[in-house]
C-alpha cells in the first residue's frame, strides 16, 4: 500500500537496506548533465530531454532510447568516458555518512544504474565506503524501472525482497523497488513528492534518519519522520 499525508515518526523494521547511488549517497548530478548533454549535442537530440529522460537508468538503455539506430553498447562506452573525465561537484549527500556508519556491513548494498567502473570511482572519490559486493549496470541485462536490479540486490544479501528497504530518488527506482516487493522510503533529491507517489515514504534527505540494530542483531529498525502530500 502505498502511503501518503503521513507526517509523524514511523519505526519500520528490515533485514536490509539496498541504497541508489546518485542522489541518494552521492551528488554527481552536475556532471551527469554535462554529459548527457555533450552526449545529446553529438548525437542531435534535444540535451534537456536527454537528461530528463537518463535519470536514474542504465545508459545503455537510454542510449538505445533516444538513439535506437545506433550501437547502444558503443554509445555506452562513450557516455562512460565522457562521465568518467568530468568528476566536478561530486559531493556526499546530507546524513549519509551518519546512516552508514549505525549500519552493519552485511545489511547493506548499493543498487545503481552506473556502470561498476563509474560507481566505484564515484563512491571512493566521495570518501564512501565501497561494498565488497554492489548491483551496477553492468550486474543485470535489465535496469530500472524493471525489478530486475532490486531482486539481485536483495539476493546479493542473501535476503527475501520483501525483508529490504530500497532508498531512492527517481520514479524509476521507486518503481523498481516496488515491483521488485521491497518498501520503499524516497527522497526528493531531484523529483518531487508528486512523482515519487508509487514509494512508501517520502523524505527530503537521509538527514534524520536513524538506523539500529535489532537485539540479538535479527535485522534493523529504521526511524524517520515522512513528508506528507499535500
């Protein structure tokens, strides 16, 4: 069920958590438009669309979107280097840090629509710590707002789908992860509330969000206080 117009602190409990990656531990979204819209402006399409259009997917699958007669894999490495030169702003979003760090780090992973490669740069010149095993698109053959990511993420846990939380920022992922049986809290980091309504809580940042472990360490509670819908 998904739930709007709640305002007050809720507790929900978990076995683990599967976090996107950009705009949800990180901020790359400066670069991710430069290079979309380089990208866009080599290939003649209209870079605002563009950029619109790759939030929170597999390049591949946006390349293979907006340009279906060309190579997408080709198109893929492309993007891929572009993204990789342009590292600017990069930045460790509110009350990340402090989210992590009350996590066990067999509770947690990252489910991401960028490439291993670009992840694990972004992640380690962010100063966050890297799992030793993460879904990136390179992970799956399909990408958000398919389930396919979330399922392999819950799997990489060892845990049932619904027994995670999956925390996002684009009405693809929310998608995703409620295809995929999760619940999941989202963030309003670069959509709004209106758009990310398929998710079960909405919050503006991870800022406030308090994570424990259960006695006898059987899974975590997680506390936030949720935005409402007006």
């Amino acid at each position: 069920m998904v739930l709007t117009n709640v305002s007050s602190p809720v507790e929900i409990r978990c076995q683990g958590i599967l976090f996107d990656m950009d705009g949800i531990l990180i901020s790359s979204l400066g670069s991710v438009e430069r290079s979309w819209t380089k990208w866009a402006l080599m290939r003649g399409i209209d870079p605002e669309h563009a950029c619109r259009i790759a939030h929170g997917r597999r390049a591949v699958e946006t390349a293979a979107m907006l340009r279906p007669d060309l190579d997408s894999e080709a198109e893929l490495r492309l993007i891929e280097e572009i993204e990789f030169a342009d590292g600017e702003g990069l930045s460790v979003l509110p009350g990340v840090l402090d989210l992590l760090a009350a996590l066990p780090v067999h509770r947690w992973t990252v489910v991401t629509s960028a490439t291993r490669r670009l992840a694990r740069e972004r992640l380690a010149l962010a100063g966050i710590p890297v799992p030793a095993q993460f879904i990136s698109a390179d992970s799956v053959s399909q990408g958000k707002p398919h389930p396919a990511p979330f399922l392999a993420g819950a799997a990489l846990l060892n845990l049932d789908p619904k027994d995670c939380v999956v925390i996002e920022d684009s009405p693809s992922g929310a998608s995703a992860g409620r295809a995929a049986g999760c619940t999941v809290l989202a963030t309003t980091f670069s959509h709004s509330a209106e758009e990310l309504a398929v998710a079960n809580y909405r919050i503006k940042d991870l800022t406030g969000v308090e994570a424990s472990t259960l006695l006898g360490g059987e899974g975590l509670q997680l506390k936030f206080t949720p935005s409402s819908i007006e």
